[in-house]
C-alpha cells in the first residue's frame, strides 16, 4: 500500500506574502522572531519551517537539530 | 526488429518519443517526476522559469527513487510511502488553519541539494522506525537518520557528500561526539548489508511489538548494544563462531548465517530447523537468515521448506548487497526476515500425530520437499519428517538423490518419532522390496556370479541376481596387493565370487574372489629368494612405490625410498617410469603375513 506523504512548503516567491497573514514578515524584518528550538534571530537567510499551532507560528531556523525538531514539536 | 522500427517511425518521430514516454511514466510513475524536472530544468537554470514544478519534481523524484529502492524494498512491512511537495501559494490556503502542519520554506537556489536532504529529513520520523522513536533517545534517533540521509547524500554526488556534511553531520557532530561514533557503527552495518534489512527491521519490528504495549520505556542502551552484537557478527574473523542469539530485553534476535554451501549440500536442511527450532524454543521473536553467494541455492531450499512450517511467518525475502573484504568488492546478500507465530502451540505435534493415527511402523505417503546428501525431509499430513540416506534404499547410494526426488510422492514407514524434539524419522526399505526376501539366498561356500558396483577403502560392493548387495572385503579380491588403479579397473566386472560369510541378522553377505584360486604365498614363499633377479614388467605407479609383475606373474613392489636411492631417471619415477616398460629388479623381501614381495632395483645392488 502506498502512502503519500505531502510536505507542504512555500516558495520563496509566496513567502512574504503568506506570512503576511500572520503579521510575520515585519516581525522578521525587525529580527523580532526567534527559533523555537535554539533560540537564534530568525533571519530571512536562515528561516527553514514554521509550524501552525493553537497560539500562533512557531519558527525554526536550518540548523540540523531544528529541522529535526520542527518535525516532532 | 529494424521492420518495427519502420513502422513506428512512420508516425513520426515525435509522436514517437511521446509514445515511449508514456510507456516509460506507466511503467514507472516516479519517471514522470524525472521527466518534468529534467524538462523544466533548463528554464529554471537560465531564467528561473517553472520555479515550482521544478523543484517539487526534482525534490520529489530524488526523495522517493531514494526511498524506494535503498529503504522500502529492504523492510519487512508492506507500507510504502510517496513523498510529494504541497505548494502553499495563498493566504486562504485551508492548509494554513490546520494546526499542527509543519510548512518548510523551499529556497529558489540553482543548488537543491539541501531542499533533497531537508525534505526527507523532515519525512524520516514519519516513514522509518516511526514507532519506536519515543523509546530512544535524540543521539540514537539522529544518528539513524543522519546515516540514511549520508546514503542519500551519496547518490546526489561529490556536492550532495559535501552538503550533508556541512549542514547536516558538522553540526549535530559539533554539540554530541557520541552521534558521530553511531554513524560509524551504522556505516559499517551498511556497509555488510545489515542495516536496513536487519537492524532497522528489527526496530521496527520491536517498535510495533512495544507500541502495542503500551510500553514507553527509554531502550536507548539497548538499541546501542543491540548493534554492538551485530558488529560481533560482521566482524567475525573467518570461519569462526560467533554468538548467534540475542536475548537482551526488549530484543529477542537470532541470526542463522549461511556460509558454508559444502555442509549445507551434505547435511541439508535439517541442521538449520533444528537450530531454528531451538531458536523458537528459546524464545527468539524475529530470526534472520543471512545467505551469502555460496549459499544462495540452499537459503532459497530452505525458505521453500519453511512457507509450510506453521511456527513461523516469513515476513520479507531480501536482495541486498554487502562489501566482501575477501573479493575487495560488493557482493549479494540474501537475508530473510522471519516472525514467531504466536498462535502456535506446541502440543500441537502430539494431536497431530494422534489425529492423522500416526505410529511408529504406520505405513504413509510422503513429499519430498528437499534432498541433501545425507539426509531429505518429507512432508507427510502436514507435518515434517527426515529420512537418511541409508533408510532411502536397500541398496548401498551415495547421495538421497539417487532415490529421492524433490516433489515426488512415495511410500514411506515410520522408523521412530521423537516426540521431545518433535522429529518424525521414515525408511523408504519398504519389506516387499527387501531382496533378502525377494531371491534365494545362495549357501556358504557355494560359488556365485556378481557384478562389482563400487568400492571404498574397506570392501568392494557388488549385486547378485541385479537385486542383493553383496560384499568382498578388499582384501579377498586378490591373493596380492591391489593398487586404487586396480581397484577401479575392476568396477563394472562380472566375477565368480566364493560365499564365505552370511550374516543372518543384518541381512548381509560376504564373499571372496580370491579363494576361487589356491593360496600362493607358500608357493612364493619357497620360490623367490631373498637376492634373486628378475626382469619384470611395471603394471602400476603411485607416488610411494612402483608395483611390478614377475616372469612367474608373481607381484611385488619397489618402494619410493629404493627408487630414489637410484638417482638419474628414478628421483622423478611419477614422471619417466610408464606402465608396461621392462625393469630390471632384485628380491627384497618375501612378507608371508603381509602378502607383499618386496623388491628393490638391480641398480642399488
């Protein structure tokens, strides 16, 4: 049996526009986001995943053990 | 084949190429995911073009042509996985209301590499040991899927090593030294065929077992030392044995290697039910069948045989591949993945036994489900039974297979059950084909004719009447000594053999060529004289001695050690004596009780 597994991902082009909705896209200009794994200024450089959750966004930056992270929080 | 071709170009070469497309996408479906990123590849690269098609199908076909061929074909369970990229493109996407979705943010690089490796990064958790990730720990966790992402990493290249390297081992590696000597392990694993389709298996399979257990216990330690005994195993020197159990809560592992095709051919099956009936008693789980090339005919056999045996299920038949130190490149590896059936009850051999009537001396008719040389196993009602090669026939045979033929039927009579290792044993020497009771046995001393079958170091194996087996020991077959060469000259012979012992109870006859003539030893005896010169005829030449024939057809032998004592022509005897030629010999020696002569070269008079 084959299951599809969808990784939902935005492209660079949408990115802005997308968080956006979420008053992100200021808040990262204003380096006022941090990754929710360690803490680092989420940039525009190193912005890996968001996850959606009842409170808000929460970020992770591309550090290996955030990417591992994101996946399980 | 150039008329095909004709034909079809007659469409049009590019209705065609689209038709061999089309073939090629339905063969394979992930094609269409090469197909469209290599097509929009060039557009992407030039003018960043097709962005999104490009990189969800380049990102897509490398994740599942990956998974697919390095990981899910080596795993027991059936469940497969198919990675696909979802774009977000709107703010009113209902994706960005479900909580708890992970969005990744995919970079419009010419380079994706990383967007690969972060993809099935992220996919990892959800498609290998998902299960059993939360009774290990995080160094044990990324140390398993950072060792798939390295094997990713190899095939996308020199770039795709240095990128894994750079954003995905360095890091982790950095904070916790202890990943990096995991992966070490892991690799090496990999590297003999055994990660996936034994150790990651077997997580998977002990991570079904604990989740239906409800059991959250943190088995990190366990896991660890789970691929140290694994390491045991792939690091054996040759020939060596090696502990092939693993009873170390929650892990109830054996492992049954086979190697050695050459005792597999002569003792069959047996051996390997036995030790994985022993396995099964002990308590083992899961066992793994490890066949390297050699033993690839037999390991096929084997699970053939076992399909049947109701103790165990076999979970997955895998081709791998390893590294063999000994050739100094990859080699295959068979490995099968098998689980204990725990339905099964054990007393149920006993009802059978009982509910098929099944006694020692029952008549039956049988299967043959394999043949070796020395012993076959038969299915009769269901249940397994082991016949040796000399219960196969009443006549003498050097292998089960002169008899027996896998998936026949024959008639069989149970010798002896054993109901404490529940073996069943058959004879196929049937009492109406007994020639003991077939032919009139001839009397002692009477004088029979025997065709000469075989021979071994002990007797010589002959029939009487084409039916019952008759022996002459070898020292009856001449007044002299016989040479192999001799001996093998006379298979397929006709003689007149006198009977000089019946053996009743065993239902054996003994005869002798020999004693058809005198005894001529007193004569020699008195005749050849110690000194005594003669030109005799070489009749044999082994590497110890040269036998030779006397004018008075008397035989003797010239030992290695005379010969040598020559020189010239005799140091290499083997190569520049030849059988027939003349020679000049001397008497040695007369042994009456050995019934040699012992003759030396007149040269070393």
């Amino acid at each position: 049996m084959i299951k599809s597994i969808k990784i939902p991902a935005i492209h660079d082009k949408d990115l802005k526009h997308i968080l956006d909705k979420f008053d992100a896209s200021t808040k990262i200009d204003n380096k006022e986001i941090k990754c929710s794994n360690c803490n680092e200024i989420i940039t525009w450089d190193n912005l890996f995943a968001f996850k959606i959750t009842q409170t808000g966004l929460l970020f992770f930056c591309n550090e290996p053990d955030c990417i591992e992270k994101s996946s399980k929080q | 084949m150039d008329e095909l071709i004709k034909e079809i170009l007659k469409f049009g070469i590019l209705p065609t190429f689209l038709l061999v497309l089309l073939f090629l996408v339905i063969q394979d479906p992930d094609r269409a995911l090469k197909i469209r990123a290599l097509i929009t590849e060039p557009f992407f690269k030039l003018f960043k073009w097709f962005s999104k098609e490009y990189i969800a199908s380049n990102i897509s076909a490398h994740a599942n042509e990956f998974l697919n061929s390095n990981v899910f074909t080596l795993l027991a369970h059936s469940e497969r996985y198919k990675i696909k990229v979802k774009w977000v493109k709107e703010q009113d996407d209902p994706i960005l209301t479900e909580k708890g979705t992970l969005i990744l943010r995919m970079k419009e690089d010419d380079d994706q590499t990383r967007n690969i490796l972060s993809s099935v990064h992220i996919a990892l958790p959800r498609v290998v040991c998902s299960l059993i990730r939360s009774n290990i720990n995080s160094s044990c966790e990324k140390s398993i899927d950072l060792t798939i992402l390295k094997k990713l990493s190899e095939k996308l290249g020199k770039h795709g090593r240095l990128t894994y390297k750079k954003y995905f081992l360095d890091p982790e590696t950095e904070i916790d030294n202890a990943i990096n000597d995991l992966i070490k392990k892991l690799l090496a694993l990999d590297k003999h065929g055994f990660l996936i389709p034994v150790f990651i298996n077997e997580l998977e399979l002990l991570g079904e077992g604990l989740y239906a257990d409800n059991d959250k216990s943190d088995y990190s330690e366990q896991v660890i030392q789970f691929i140290e005994y694994l390491l045991t195993i792939i690091n054996r020197p040759l020939h060596s044995e090696v502990e092939l159990e693993y009873f170390s809560n929650p892990f109830k592992v054996s492992t049954i290697l086979l190697a050695k095709a050459q005792r597999a051919d002569t003792q069959g099956l047996k051996p390997y039910l036995r030790r994985l009936k022993i396995n099964l008693d002990k308590g083992s789980e899961s066992i793994y069948f490890i066949a390297y090339p050699l033993a690839f005919d037999f390991f096929d056999r084997l699970l053939n045989s076992l399909e049947s045996y109701e103790r165990i299920f076999i979970k997955k038949e895998i081709k791998t591949q390893y590294y063999s130190e000994l050739i100094g490149h990859q080699s295959n590896l068979k490995i099968a993945v098998l689980t204990r059936n725990d339905v099964f009850v054990d007393g149920e051999f006993e009802h059978k036994l009982d509910s098929c009537n099944l006694k020692e001396g029952s008549r039956v008719k049988g299967t043959v489900e394999d043949v070796s040389q020395k012993e076959s196993l038969v299915t009769i009602m269901g249940l397994r039974a082991y016949i040796s090669k000399n219960d196969c026939s009443w006549h003498s045979i050097s292998n089960c297979e002169d008899v027996l033929k896998i998936g026949q039927e024959y008639e069989f009579i149970i010798k002896k059950i054993d109901k404490t290792s529940n073996y069943i044993y058959l004879t196929h020497r049937l009492p109406e084909t007994n020639p003991w009771d077939l032919i009139d046995l001839p009397k002692i001393n009477s004088t029979i004719e025997v065709e000469l079958i075989s021979y071994d170091t002990i007797k010589f194996t002959s029939y009487y009447q084409n039916n019952l087996e008759i022996y002459i020991p070898i020292e009856e077959m001449s007044w002299f000594f016989l040479t192999p060469n001799q001996c093998r000259g006379l298979i397929g012979n006709t003689i007149n053999a006198k009977v000089i012992d019946i053996d009743d109870e065993n239902e054996k006859i003994y005869c002798s060529y020999r004693q058809i003539e005198e005894n001529p030893w007193p004569q020699i005896h008195k005749s050849l004289q110690k000194g005594m010169e003669f030109t005799g005829k070489v009749t044999d030449i082994t590497s110890n001695y040269i036998q030779v024939r006397l004018p008075n057809n008397f035989s003797g032998i010239i030992p290695r050690e005379s010969l040598q004592k020559a020189g010239f022509e005799y140091v290499n005897f083997e190569d520049n004596v030849v059988i027939g030629q003349g020679i000049e010999v001397v008497v040695s020696k007369v042994f009456i009780a050995k019934q040699k002569v012992r003759l030396d070269l007149k040269r070393n008079k």
